[in-house]
C-alpha cells in the first residue's frame, strides 16, 4: 500500500509485516497518548486499544492532538478512534472510555496487547496498571512526567528503577516497590531539573478504595508544552515500533 511505502523501505517487509500484526493497548489519551498513538497508526499498526475516561476540555487545546474546537465536549477515546480511522481506516481500533483501575484493568487488558502503553498522569491509577502488566508479563512502555520541562535534549528512556530526576517516576517507584514490583518497565522521561514535587504540592491522590468515577479528577494543573509533550509521545511510539517489528514470531 502506497501510504506505508516509506515505513517499508525503512524496515523492510519482513519487519513491517511483523508490526502489522501486533496488538498495542494505550491507556491515557491526552498530550502524550495522543502522539503515541499518532506515531503507531502512521507507521502501519492495524491493531490498537485506546483507553481513557475523560473528554476534550478547552484547556487541552495547547497540547493535545486529538483537541479541536470541534472536539470540545466529546469523548477522548471516541475522538481517538476517529482519527485512527481516518488516516488508515483498515485499522482495527477499539475506543474504551474508562478509567484505569482495579475493578476495570480486566477489561483494558483481555486480550494481552502485544505492547501496553502507560501514558496515564495520576499515580493511583498509573500505579495500578503497571502493577498489573508487571504481574501478568505484559511488556510496557510507560511515560514519567512531562510537564514543566522545557528542554528537550534533556529527554532519556530506560527501566523506570533507573531513572533519575523526574519527581513522578520518584513516587511511583516506591509505590511499586510495596507492592512487590521489580526491573523491567521501560520508561521515558526527562533529567531536566525541576522544583516541584507531586505530593508535597498538594496533589490531592483520591485513596486507593475511591469510588473509579471520582478518581483522578481532582489534581494540579500544571504547566506544559505541545513540544515536550509531543516529543515524549513521539519517542514513545518509535520505541514501540522499533521494538515490535523487531520481535521474532
């Protein structure tokens, strides 16, 4: 097919052929997941789930992709799926428009994905699924913070127990580790220096046995680009693709 000639000529048939038949579940749909998903159905992925609970706010217009001012008010993940299939409409897109957590990562993840997306901003919930892809062998791909950065030279990628810098991946890391969750999740985020902490600035957590549809609403609004945002995404989805396509059968 014309439109994938470039990805073809790059990979090769063999690897394009294997990426096309992967499976890729994103769970957060707002300025990074956005681009992800960009980047994986522009490269030729036939296969995604996106998952997200919330919809298109004015607020989200200076960063997120999928945000128009003919969005506002309608469902991320239904928007996500119409855009996925009106740049490749032989795509098999599925739009679930929940919230990630205990009672519902059953229905994320049946059936595995090949790859799993993390570009979830709360920690309650972010903690949740990678606890559950750690626990079930899915491999991961999840984003730290990118908000407040500015720098994007400063943008870096490996296991989330390596990182350094980054106050989200700071916190989930201890949350992981009480629930018994070790090496193995990779990770993009950033060494730029910021002064912020999540907790220590008041992000108001809702507790673990909070009703799913009162979680993650209430939190900070921070400060973020189209660029950082964007470029996290993006290096999101050529991981993903390099990585896919380069799995054996």
């Amino acid at each position: 097919m014309d439109r994938f000639t470039r990805t073809v000529r790059l990979l090769g048939e063999e690897r394009f052929h294997r990426l096309q038949t992967k499976m890729v579940t994103v769970v957060g749909l707002g300025a990074v997941g956005g681009y992800v998903v960009e980047g994986l159905v522009r490269a030729g992925i036939s296969h995604l789930r996106l998952v997200d609970h919330d919809i298109i706010e004015p607020s989200n217009l200076n960063r997120q992709i999928f945000a128009l001012e003919t969005t506002l008010g309608r469902p991320k993940a239904e928007v996500a799926r119409e855009r996925v299939l009106a740049i490749n409409s032989d795509c098999r897109v599925e739009a679930l428009q929940l919230f990630a957590t205990d009672e519902t990562l059953d229905r994320i993840l049946d059936p595995e994905p090949d790859l799993l997306i993390d570009a979830i901003d709360s920690l309650n919930p972010k903690t949740q699924l990678l606890q559950e892809a750690y626990r079930r062998k899915i491999p991961v791909i999840s984003s730290m913070g990118a908000a407040l950065h500015t720098d994007p030279t400063l943008i870096r990628s490996g296991d989330i127990f390596a990182t350094s810098g980054c106050p989200l991946a700071r916190h989930l890391r201890k949350r992981l580790r009480r629930r018994g969750v070790g090496e193995g999740i990779s990770c993009v985020y950033s060494i730029e220096k910021i002064d912020f902490d999540f907790l220590a600035a008041g992000e108001q957590v809702p507790p673990d046995d909070a009703p799913a549809t009162e979680r993650g609403r209430q939190r900070n609004v921070l400060g973020s680009l189209p660029t950082i945002t964007g470029i996290f995404g993006l290096t999101i989805a050529n991981q993903a693709i390099m990585r896919l396509s380069q799995e054996k059968e």
